[in-house]
C-alpha cells in the first residue's frame, strides 16, 4: 500500500534510510525537525509504500512551484523488484501534477549503482548538459564566500 507520509512516520523511515546502501544522510536535513519542516511545507507528496505492517519504502518529494525534486527515494532490499519503487513515483508524481506541477528531478549518487540502475530502468533521463552545484548555508561558509 503507497500512502502520504507523516511525522508518525519519521523513526520507521529514519531506520530505512540507515540501512540504504549508497544514500548520504545529512544530520540537519534529514533530523527530525529538518523532515518535519519539508512535509509542512510539502503535504501531500511525499511518500511511504507499506508491506506487511511496517514501512519499506519512502520517497520524500517537494517542489518550489516549478519543479518537483524527489529525495530520499528508497526499497528495503528485501521488497525490491515487486513495482514498490515504481508505486511509489508514480503516486508522488500524480500528486505533483495535482499541484500543476510539470516537471521533477532527482540526484543519484554516481556510486549508487542500484538507484541508478532503477532510474535508467523506467525511463527517466540522465542529463549530461548540466552540472549540480551544491553549497552548504553556515556561518563559516557564508562569511568565507563574503570575503573572496
């Protein structure tokens, strides 16, 4: 069963990422209170796949009022292979296009070879024209950038 993530759902979903091979965890994004922030700002699009009363599957998915991104887009190891991973886009996607959205994004890891072997699978594209730049907000950073 694909349903809406919640809150109640963050410890079962937090134990699944710890055991993902290939997937970064980010100790402010990822916490709590990091979760908590992006499904309130994102309600209805993010995701978990429910199989035999626990989770075994989540995909976190937001958007700017432009562009769906998903993240954290994972399937217990035990479960793979049975559409789950599929289920589960293709519902954050229907709930990105009742939101008018029309496009969505993700990022692999290169090393995950798993993620990315599923991605290529069902038919989405790696883009070769672009490069992902990425900058972490702190107060060292911040001021670092200022001074150059």
């Amino acid at each position: 069963m694909i349903r809406i993530m919640t809150m109640k759902d963050y410890d079962e979903v937090y134990a699944l990422w710890k055991k993902i091979r290939g997937f970064g965890i980010r100790s402010i994004d990822d916490s709590r209170e990091g979760v908590e922030r992006f499904l309130k700002r994102n309600p209805t699009t993010s995701v978990v796949a429910v199989e035999d009363g626990r989770i075994v599957g989540s995909i976190l998915c937001g958007h700017d009022g432009r562009r769906g991104c998903f993240y954290h887009v994972c399937v217990d190891a035990a479960y793979r292979r049975q559409g789950i991973g599929k289920a589960m886009v293709v519902a954050s996607m229907e709930a990105l296009k009742e939101e008018q959205i029309n496009k969505v994004c993700l990022i692999a890891f290169t090393r995950n070879d798993v993620g990315n072997a599923f991605w290529n699978t069902i038919g989405w594209t790696r883009r070769l024209d672009l490069n992902y730049y990425d900058f972490t907000l702190n107060e060292e950073n911040i001021t670092a950038f200022n001074e150059q």
